[in-house]
C-alpha cells in the first residue's frame, strides 16, 4: 500500500526568541518542517537562528530569521509566543498579514507576581482575546501552553500531553498533526471556549514546580487506551 507523505508547512513563530519558541522551532525543523524565527528586531532573530542552528546541524538550512511582520507573511501558520503583556498589541498590529491563517496561540496569562494564582483576560481565554482580535477569518487554536521549554529540548518523545483547543475542527486537526511532529501526544480538547481550562493549568503547573522544587511537571491524559 502506498503512503502518502504527510505535507510539510512553512511556520512562522512571532516572538520566536524567547524559550518556548525555540523549543518549537527546534523540534518542527526536525521533524522537515521550514521555521521563520519573528522577533521586533531582525537581530534578535538572527541570533536565535544562530543559537539553533548550533544544536541542528544539516537540518539548519530550514531555519531563518526575520521581523515579525515579515515572517507572518511568508508563512502558511502563524504561532504566536509573546509575553502576554504584548499579546493584544502584537495582534493588532499584524492584524492584516494574519488574515485567513491558522494562529497557534501558545500564551498564557501569567500576570507577575502572582504568577501561581489563574488571571484570565476579560475575553475568557487568551484565545478568545486573539480569535476576537483577529476576526472570523483567521482560526485561532490553543496548544503547547502546559509543555516547557525544557522538554522540548530534550532528545526523542517527551512524557507529557497537549490540549488542543480552538476554532473550527479542520484546524484543531492541523494543529494535532504539528503537535505529533514535536514527539508530543496530542488531544483535540474541543471548542476555543475550552481554553480557560487549559491555559489556567499553566499557572497550577507552575505552582506545582515550585513546591516540588522541579521545572518541567506536565500533564498526561489517562483511562483512553487508543486515539482514533
């Protein structure tokens, strides 16, 4: 029987210098897919290029840097990394290059100091606050706000789940297909009203790695034996 070859995307992370936007260029650019590293200052995403580029090897060349504006316009989906003080802005101010895209929203509300105590926006979720920034023309999915950086940096399968949330099915199922593609499993959590649920386990998570003095507690789904 033939296979067909699963489609390899052009990614665009805006923010994509902090932690958790390495990690997932990381492991995405392992996996074949292209990753354009954003960041405000083309420099800033030059240099993370350059940190990568150290730990991938061959795989680099699928790797580049640029400004925000101008890695969301040359890729198909757009994961959105920022620190949630910048979230809205961010948003609105590219706005039209997201237009018609799929917008992986990886931010949580953590509001210092009281990063352990859940805070969601106004909007309900993070996702909800994009997807209402956005408008009705771009699908906005919540995945990876549970999974540290530290994780993805390791080698091979990582020992932890990811709820995956948002608007419409079709997208949720491309975004289940990117979360396969880091080593992660990947659950389809439902509707983007959803996401209060799984972006306020990040600050009980967070909450749970201080008390246990650790840095990389997660979550696993139980009871299911097989995902169809």
């Amino acid at each position: 029987m033939e296979t067909t070859e699963k489609k390899k995307y052009t990614i665009g992370i805006i923010g994509g210098t902090g932690k958790e936007g390495k990690g997932l260029a990381y492991r995405w650019v392992l996996a074949g897919h292209k990753v354009i590293i954003g960041s405000r200052q083309y420099e800033k995403a030059q240099q993370a290029v350059d940190d990568l580029s150290e730990l991938l090897g061959d795989e680099a060349k699928l790797l580049t840097g640029m400004e925000n504006r101008e890695a969301v316009a040359a890729c198909e989906i757009a994961v959105v990394t920022v620190p949630y003080s910048a979230h809205k802005a961010t948003l609105e101010d590219l706005k039209d290059v997201l237009d018609g895209k799929i917008v992986i929203d990886v931010v949580v509300p953590i509001v210092p100091p009281k990063v352990t105590k859940v805070q969601m926006p106004e909007a309900g979720s993070v996702a909800q606050e994009a997807q209402a920034i956005l408008g009705d023309n771009c699908s906005v999915v919540d995945a990876f706000q549970n999974i540290s950086y530290e994780r993805l940096m390791e080698d091979g399968d990582v020992d932890c789940d990811v709820l995956v949330c948002g608007k419409g099915k079709a997208a949720r199922e491309v975004v289940l297909g990117l979360v396969a593609d880091t080593g992660l499993k990947g659950w389809d959590a439902g509707v983007i009203e959803n996401a209060v649920v799984v972006e306020g386990l990040t600050s009980i998570l967070i909450g749970l790695n201080i008390q246990h003095k650790v840095h990389a507690s997660g979550i696993r789904i139980t009871g299911i034996s097989d995902q169809e």
